[in-house]
C-alpha cells in the first residue's frame, strides 16, 4: 500500500519531467514556399543541415503552397520562423521582424523580370496588353506587385489590362509557362531567373527579359517579433547571420547562390512599400 501511495505521488512528477522532455525535444519549425524554392531536395536539405548547425533542437522545415499561408503559419506560432517576401512582410510588418535578408550579388536586393518568350518581338509592357499573362502568387512583389503597381500608374489592372492571367505557385513554374506557351508574358524573380540560367539554361534560353525594376529588398526570413526574446528564435537568427562562417552554411548558400545573410530593417523594403500604395491609390 505503501509502495503504491509513494508511486502515485510520484506520478506528478514523472508526467511533469516527460512532458519537460517533450517540449525541449520539440523540433524547430522553418516555414518555406514552392513560391520561392520550387522544391529542391538538394537545397532544402542544406539549408536544413545548416539551421540544425547552430540550433539545439532538431529543425523541421515547413513547406505551404502559398504566401498567405506562410504568412497564417507565422501569426498562429505554428512555425517558429520563415523565409518570405517583401510584400507579406509589409503587411503584417506590426506582428513580424526581419531575421535577416539575404545577400545576393553583393547586395540584399534583387528585381523583378518581365519575360516573353525568346522569339517574341514586345519591347515591354505596354506591348503585352490583351495577352495571357503568368504571376507566381498574388502576395509575391516580384512575381506579382511589381507588375500590379506599374499597370495601377496608367490606371489599369491585370485583370482590365491582360486577357486572362494565371497564378503558378512558383517562378521556375512562371518562366515554364511562358517558355511552353502557355503565357505570353511572365512576372518573375530576377535572382530565381538568373539562377536558373545557371542550372537550366535550355528553360531560360527559351524567354527573354524585357524589363527589369528598380533593386528592392531581398526577400527576408522573419519571426513573429513577439517572440525575439524566445532561445529558439534568437538562435535561428543566429544562425541566419553566422551562415558563411561554417562548413554547412557554406554549403547551403552554394547551392542557393547567395553571398550571405545581412541584418536589415523594414527601410530595407521602401521601394515595396511605395509599389504597395500604388496598388492602394488604384482600389
């Protein structure tokens, strides 16, 4: 009776001990998008490898189809941090803080493409109007709001100024649809394009870039700000910061073509905002 009283008052303390391990062992979550990776294996392990270097916890890398739902992710803690874009960031810019941006080319911007196949004679955009358009998501700023805001300056909408416009959910997906056809036209990530010129010059050599915008904030990796002061995450941003300064996240920015993580601030992202409002001014 006695051994069965101690082992019942135990039992507190056995539930509260395992549900303490439970918790330490839970792994970290990084959200991503197809939007932005398209899904390759090869870098999506890297770039897990390299988190999982400078975090305690094991890392799970989160994919969702859509900004908006990276974005939904984030605001319900569900995902600890991500890899978004300007635009989303922006509009939820009182809930989230940048991690870090990274750095392409020297610098933590990119542009936004206006491609056309490669044999088809538009000089830009104002030849495009009454053709089938492809955007990679409606919360992407170069795969959608940069074309959105340009048409927004001669009051015009994609859906009042193209035929029909289609979203692909990706912008390697963005530059196959104009490549096979299916669109006239395409909005893309200039640093996505000019990476697949790298890795499969046959796609791109199929298209052409006829205009390219101002250099805008890189798309940044973010947190919920409510949560900086949380180990998790400040290790996270860590981590992001300090990739070029070990084996795993020297691999993992070879593979994404990136020079390095840079700290930034919402200023970063000005020439989106301005784009934003352009879109704002118009509805």
């Amino acid at each position: 009776m006695l051994t069965t009283r101690r082992a019942f008052l135990s039992c507190p303390v056995v539930l509260a001990a395992g549900m303490a391990a439970a918790v330490a062992a839970a792994p970290f979550r990084f959200a991503l998008t197809p939007v932005f990776l398209d899904n390759d294996a090869a870098v999506l392990s890297a770039l897990r490898a390299a988190l999982a270097h400078g975090l305690t916890s094991d890392v799970e890398l989160v994919q969702r189809r859509t900004y908006q739902e990276i974005t939904g992710a984030l605001l319900d803690g569900s995902v600890d941090a991500a890899w978004t874009c300007g635009y989303p960031f922006l509009e939820h810019r009182n809930a989230l803080t940048i991690l870090g941006a990274p750095v392409w080319r020297g610098k933590p911007r990119y542009q936004s493409y206006l491609i056309v196949a490669d044999d088809d004679p538009a000089t830009g955009l104002s030849d495009l109007a009454g053709g089938i358009h492809a955007f990679s998501d409606p919360d992407s700023n170069s795969g959608f709001l940069v074309t959105a805001s340009d048409l927004a300056g001669i009051g015009q909408t994609p859906d009042t100024y193209f035929s029909r416009t289609i979203f692909t959910y990706g912008h390697r997906n963005v530059v196959r649809a104009v490549a096979g056809g299916l669109a006239r036209s395409g909005s893309v990530d200039g640093y996505v394009w000019e990476t697949l010129a790298e890795a499969e010059p046959d796609l791109t050599a199929r298209t052409r870039v006829i205009a390219r915008s101002e250099w805008l904030g890189f798309p940044p990796f973010v947190a919920r700000g409510d949560r900086l002061s949380e180990a998790g995450v400040a290790a996270c941003r860590a981590t992001l910061l300090a990739l070029g300064r070990n084996a795993p996240g020297r691999e993992a920015l070879r593979l994404l073509r990136l020079d390095g993580v840079t700290p930034a601030g919402p200023a970063l992202y000005d020439g989106i905002a301005r784009r934003m409002s352009a879109i704002r001014v118009l509805r």
